[in-house]
C-alpha cells in the first residue's frame, strides 16, 4: 500500500509542478501579497492618527478658553454661522458652545462649557480630533485650577486670562503619542489581519490542486484509468492528500516568509518572533493545510466537475474567516480546551499565542491532537465517497 501511495503522491506532483507559470504565480502571490498588504494597512493607520491641525468652532471669543485655544499651534478656530452644515462638511470637526459669562463662571469655580458639538462619521480621523482636543480641554483645566488655588490666585478675568494665554501645545503633542502608543491601532489590525491571511492562504492554496486531483480528473476521465490499475483506493486517497497538502504547505511557508520578511523591515517593532515561534507556526500552518486538503478533496471527489468543486470551495473560506473574526478581541489569558477543540478556531489560538509570544506547548499538543482527528474525520468520508461508484462516475 505504501509503494503506491508512494507512486500515486509522485505522479501528482509532477503534474502539479508540471505548470511552471502556475505553480511559481502560487507561491509568489503569498510570498508578496501577505507583506504588501500589511505595509499599505500600515501606512494607511499611521497617517491616520496623525492630526496635523484641529480646526473647532467656538460660540464666544470673550474669555479664557477661546484665549487659551487660540494660543495652540495645533488648534485653528474657525469662525461658522451654520454649526451642522460646518460639522458635516468637514469645516470644523468640533463646535464648543460656552457660556457668555464664561470666565466669571470660571472663577466662582461653576461650569463654563455649555455643550459640544462632533462631526458624527465614526471616522479614525474624527475620533482622533475629539479625543485629542479633549487632550487639550484637560491640559486648560489643570492649567485653570492651578491658577484659582495656592497663594497667587488670579483676583479678576483679565488676569486670568493673561496666565492661561499660553502655548502648551509641546506638552500636549508628548501626551498624545504616549497615549496612541499604547493603543497602536497598527498592533490592533496586525492581530486581527494576519490570522485570517495565514488561514485563507492554507485554504485557497489547496483549492486549485484538490479541484484538479478530485473532479478535474472525474471530468477528463482519466480517474478511471487510475482505478484500473488496480491500486488501493485508500492508498490514491493517501497519495492525492499529501500532494494536495504539499501545495497547500508551500503556500503557507511563502505567506510565513513574507510576514517574517515584513517583521524585519518594518516599523511595527512591537511585534516580532522567534525562531521557535517561527516553526510553531510552520507546524500549524502544515496541519491546517492537510486539514484544508483533506475537506478540499472530499469536496471534489463529490462534485461532477471541476467547475461545480469551485463553486462549493467558495463557501468553505467564507466558514473557515469566521473563527478567526470570534477571536479578534480573545484574551490570550482567556484561551481554555473549549477553545482549542473547535477547528480553525483553535489555529487562531496558537496563532495568537506565537504573536503575543506566549506559546503553550500543551496547547499546541491539544490543537494538533484536535486536527488529526478532524484530519482523519475528512479522510473517512473521503474514502466512503471514494468507494462508491455513482459518486465517482456521475457526471
């Protein structure tokens, strides 16, 4: 049985590489798509929390804040007549009302913003704005406070007014990128992102070559010259997996090697692996393509045609992101067996362990326990479709 799985598993391979242009094209998509990807996500959320010049509404010029405002070098008070249309488009991002009589409300120590007003998009860009002019609302009312208690207390509005019309707009900026520092949005979608590439990449790259295995050779008709050579259907079974999963491998290890290439010449420094991790990663990414070349391949013995086999392999990477999306906001503290008994979802985990450089290795052995038996689960309906003829030979 082993020698013509042996041969059965050469003869696929040869035919898989036998398409230079094909096969080169599937390794150097992964190779260079994953890193591409996450350099333009990259740049695209760093740009987006830098804002260079807060432009703001305020309904009063006559006191303290506006002056206090005015001072920023980062703050632009616009003059509006219209405080909805200027918020809608993008005009002002922010409209302070305050109250007329805002500093003497200031120093009887009483409320001087009356309300605030936001552009409502939910974009990156205005909740930036609003969270750093907040930022800058604090810094007036520290400053503020400062200057009504102690011994120099500020008698009267004018002088008031004098001390708290200064720029602190330094101060402020140093604030700000310790605070976007330790919410690095780029960490945030590098965790989120590169599970789902890793996963796809070790499903679609099965897709072609199982279609191609299964049902393309059910619709040229050379599978029935296969079987009657007389070899053991488990054994071409066993031969048509692992030439599946030697395709599916490769094109992870190419996704693998691109994500490790972008690790080491990008400015994301807060995420970096090891060589153990690397080879975690290795590992899971091989289980999960047999796993993925196990499903593929029952897909397509099941199919009439090559075509029909593509249409079923679509919805089996819409199921296989949707693990991955549960698992974007998991704590790696919170990861237990329920987790890493479901498939795919339990790859996630591993996933997420090696990027936050906490690798379990019981739970790597857990995982890897879990996908041999969904591995050999696949195989067994694999192998009872495989048997019957009016599924083999129904076009």
């Amino acid at each position: 049985m082993f020698k013509q799985m042996r041969v059965v598993f050469l003869k696929e391979l040869k035919c898989i590489f036998r398409d230079k242009k094909t096969f080169i094209i599937g390794l150097l998509v992964p190779l260079l798509l994953l890193p591409g990807i996450l350099f333009i996500t990259d740049f695209a959320m760093k740009n987006s929390q830098k804002v260079e010049n807060i432009r703001i509404g305020i309904s009063s010029k006559e006191n303290c804040f506006y002056s206090f405002m005015n001072a920023q070098k980062g703050i632009e008070i616009v003059d509006v007549d219209d405080v909805n249309k200027a918020l809608n488009t993008g005009q002002i991002f922010c409209y302070v009302d305050i109250y007329e009589d805002a500093d003497q409300r200031m120093l009887d120590r009483q409320d001087y913003l009356k309300d605030f007003y936001k552009k409502e998009d939910n974009s990156v860009n205005s909740v930036m704005t609003s969270n750093i002019f907040f930022t800058y609302v604090n810094f007036f009312q520290e400053n503020l406070s400062s200057e009504l208690t102690g011994e120099n207390v500020a008698s009267n509005a004018e002088e008031l007014n004098k001390r708290l019309s200064k720029d602190i707009t330094d101060e402020v900026q140093n604030y700000i990128d310790e605070q976007t520092k330790s919410i690095d949005l780029s960490s945030i979608y590098f965790n989120m992102l590169v599970p789902l590439m890793l996963i796809m990449y070790s499903c679609v790259g099965t897709f072609g070559t199982a279609a191609e295995l299964s049902a393309g050779e059910k619709e040229r008709g050379t599978l029935e010259a296969l079987l009657s050579t007389g070899a053991d259907r488990t054994a071409i079974i066993m031969g048509k997996l692992l030439a599946t999963t030697v395709l599916g491998m490769l094109t992870g290890i190419c996704a693998t090697f691109g994500l490790w290439g972008y690790l080491k010449i990008s400015s994301n420094k807060d995420v970096q692996i090891s060589a153990v991790e690397t080879l975690t990663l290795l590992v899971i990414t091989l289980f999960t393509a047999m796993l993925f070349a196990a499903i593929n391949l029952t897909i397509g013995v099941y199919s009439k045609s090559y075509k029909e086999a593509q249409t079923y392999f679509t919805p089996v990477i819409v199921i296989s992101l949707v693990p991955t999306l549960f698992a974007y906001n998991m704590d790696l503290a919170n990861i237990s067996l329920p987790y890493l008994s479901v498939p795919i979802l339990n790859v996630v985990c591993i996933i997420k362990e090696v990027f936050g450089s906490a690798v379990n290795f019981a739970h790597l052995g857990i995982v890897l326990g879990w996908m041999i038996v969904y591995i050999a689960i696949a195989l067994f309906m694999m192998q009872r479709l495989f048997k019957k003829e009016d599924v083999l030979f129904r076009l």
